[in-house]
C-alpha cells in the first residue's frame, strides 16, 4: 500500500526538483505503477500545475512535456504524421483509454521500464529528453543514467524530419505487457532497430553489418531481424522464455521492415 | 488538507488525507456507483469523467482532483438512461458489478466518437473487464443503440 505523508503542487521546476533530492520523495507522473508499491513517501510532489502537459510543434521539432498523457500522443495528429502511425501504435495497447488518460509520458520514460513500449519507439526516433539539472541529452544516454538518479524529466523533443518508422509488438493477451516490442526506423538510408521488453529495458541496435544497404527486401529483412535477434539478450519470465523471445524478435523485425518498405 | 471539487455539478469543500484516493473520496461522498475491482489500473470498474475525461479513480489522488469537475454515473443518469436498456436487452450485464464503469467509458465514447465502428467501440472499451459475458453482449447492445439512433434521426 502507498501511504503519502504530504502532497505538495509545486509551482516551480527548482521547487520540484529540490523537493526531488530527498530520498523519501517522490514525483508524481501518472501515479499507476507508484500506487502499486508497497512504500512509504514522505512528500509527494505533482507536477500537474507547471504546464508540462502540453505538445508544441515547432518549425523543426516536436516539444512534449513530461506531463503529457499517453492518450495525447496516441492522438496526437503531428507525431502520427511523423511516424507513420508508430506513435498510437506503440501506446494504444497498453490497458485502457481511461489508463492512457493517466499515464504520462515523463513517468513512462523515467522509470525505463523493461516493458516500456513508450521506451522502445522513442529510442529510434532520435528523440532527446531534457532532464532539469542534467539539460538535454539523447534518449539513449538518459536510458543509460544510473537509477539512482533524482532529476526531473521536463521534456522530450523529436526532431521533424523525413523519416520512416514501424512500431510492433507480441502480447499474449491484449492490453497485457508486451512479451517482446520492437521499433524501426529509416531515416536518409539510416536504420535504427530498438528491442524492448526483452524483458529488460529497451536497446537500440544500427544495421553494423550493412545488411541493409542494399534496400528493403524479403531476404535482407528476414536477415536483420535474424541478426538483430542474435545481437540483443533475451530473458525468461513468466510471460515468455528468452528462446521465444528471441524467434519473436527476429520476426517482428522483419515485419517492420517491410512495412517500412510497403508504406 | 482541503480541496474544492464539482462533484457531479456540486461545488464542494473536502478535507482529505494527502493519500486519500479519489475512489474513496467520492464513495465517502455517497457515488457508491463507483465499483472498487483490481485496484491495480486494470477493470476500469472504478472509470469516472475528470473535466470530462475517463480516467481510473482508483489511481488518482483525491487532492489532484482539487480544482477539476467530477462526475460518476450518479451524475449522468439522464445521459445514461438511453442506451442502458440496449445492453440490458442483450442481458449483458450478469452480476452488474462492472456495468456502472463500463457505462461511463462507453459515455466518454460517444461523446468523442458518435458513430463509433465496432471496432473502435473495442478499442476504447478494451480497459473494462466483465468476467460474465464476454463482451459480446455489450457490443451487441451499443451497435443496436447507434443503430435505434440513426433510424430514429432519419426517420
């Protein structure tokens, strides 16, 4: 059960994250996996009144504060533009309307879940976020901070470029976690692949090996997501073994793959 | 710590605990519609309309409620009644216990999406769990609404 001592709204960034530096704080996002633990906080710090709710489009970027809901990228004409609809792709699977209308987008990236499809499809889409005391940094340098960092997400900023990207993932049931979730992006002849859900945190891989410079095709794609699956460490859990995991991967590969290339 | 909510349409003065949660504010505050299930984000048994936006109240603080509009089904009656009798017609309700959360999404639905397709309607009901009936009752019984609707307008 989570017991909150104090609740405060902060009215400033420097407030929050001062506030943040105490170990028996905590920042609120959506508050849906905080809820689950078994903890207690002494002050609980919302960030719902520092207009971090909100997606700017800028002349060469999309600006989305921490406090954005997942349901609003889902909807969110601009991104979906952008990616093809990778973006309500990666988010619309995940429990409910009613869950995504809570969840924020800062929560889902700060806590670099494993399971995290919001991880996985922002990692290739050369995103950065801008933590308040660390600044701007790219996606994958954040996913790679130590845990024990007490920063404050305050945006996440995708560059608007021509790119293509493909979002899939295999779920046992529906709305339930992903067993494996794999994201793929093009951007001037440029591949990045990211597994997430493995089950660990997402990684990012690039086509080292060349396989793709050549185009898309059945035989070059089928070879990437094989190499893909053999480069990136699988784990078993209840949802799945790490050998599933890895046939998974290379399938779901493939298949973003030639979506990229069907359009 | 107080908080001023409008809680189906009354403006009110609350005091709660920081970590009271809205499930259980607006229970106290007699919306006894408000189903508690999982409580772990999942049956959306406990949806109700914040600013008029579902969300699951069992995962929201009763202070970050402090300044917005809440409304439960106690609240929606009016809005509720029209199609509630085509899900009842289906017997789609069984035990009844999700049906209140069910109704509030469905609610959130058609006033995003009037004429919803079937699959649509899936997709945005797919955080209610009813362990009864499998859903396709209350499929049925929403098709069969919107389609009394478009008859009753056309006609």
């Amino acid at each position: 059960m989570l017991k909150i001592a104090n609740y405060v709204r902060a009215k400033s960034l420097e407030e929050a994250y001062t506030l943040a530096q105490k170990r028996t704080n905590v920042i609120l996002g959506g508050m849906l996996w905080l809820k689950m633990q078994n903890r207690s906080v002494q002050t609980a710090i919302d960030l719902c009144d520092l207009g971090l709710d909100k997606i700017e489009e800028q002349d060469d970027c999309f600006s989305i504060g921490a406090m954005v809901s997942l349901r609003a990228l889902e909807m969110h004409p601009g991104l979906n533009a952008l990616t093809q609809g990778a973006m309500a792709e990666a988010v619309k699977h995940i429990v409910g309307v009613q869950f995504r209308n809570l969840a924020t987008l800062g929560g889902s990236l700060y806590g670099r879940f494993g399971f995290s499809d919001v991880l996985t499809l922002f990692q290739v889409l050369d995103a950065e976020v801008e933590l308040y005391h660390h600044g701007i940094m790219k996606i994958n340098d954040f996913a790679q901070l130590p845990r024990t960092t007490r920063d404050l997400l305050v945006r996440v900023i995708v560059p608007k470029r021509s790119m293509r990207v493909c979002y899939l993932s295999q779920r046992n049931t529906a709305t339930d976690f992903p067993v494996v979730a794999c994201a793929v992006s093009e951007t001037d002849g440029k591949y990045l692949c990211a597994v997430g859900a493995r089950p660990g945190a997402a990684v990012v891989f690039t086509d080292e090996q060349g396989l793709l410079c050549g185009g898309i095709t059945q035989e070059s794609a089928e070879a990437f997501g094989k190499e893909i699956a053999n480069r990136a460490s699988f784990g078993s859990n209840t949802r799945a073994s790490a050998a599933y995991r890895k046939q998974v991967c290379a399938v779901l590969v493939r298949r973003c793959l030639m979506q990229i290339k069907e359009g | 710590m107080e908080i001023k909510v409008t809680l189906n349409g009354k403006k009110m003065v609350a005091s709660v605990e920081p970590d009271t949660l809205l499930i259980d504010f607006v229970r106290h505050h007699g919306c006894l519609s408000v189903k508690r299930g999982c409580e772990t984000a999942n049956c959306g048994l406990c949806t109700v309309l914040m600013d008029g936006v579902p969300v699951l109240s069992c995962s929201v603080l009763a202070a970050r409620a402090n300044g917005h509009s809440i409304q439960t089904l106690e609240g929606l009656q009016e809005e509720a009644n029209e199609f509630i009798g085509f899900i009842a017609d289906q017997g789609a309700e069984q035990c009844g216990f999700c049906n209140p959360g069910y109704v509030m999404n469905t609610i959130a639905l058609l006033r995003e999406n009037p004429d919803p397709t079937d699959d649509e309607i899936k997709a945005y009901l797919a955080g209610n769990l009813c362990r009864c009936s499998g859903y396709e009752g209350q499929l049925r019984g929403i098709r069969n609404y919107l389609n009394w609707k478009k008859e009753a307008h056309n006609g």
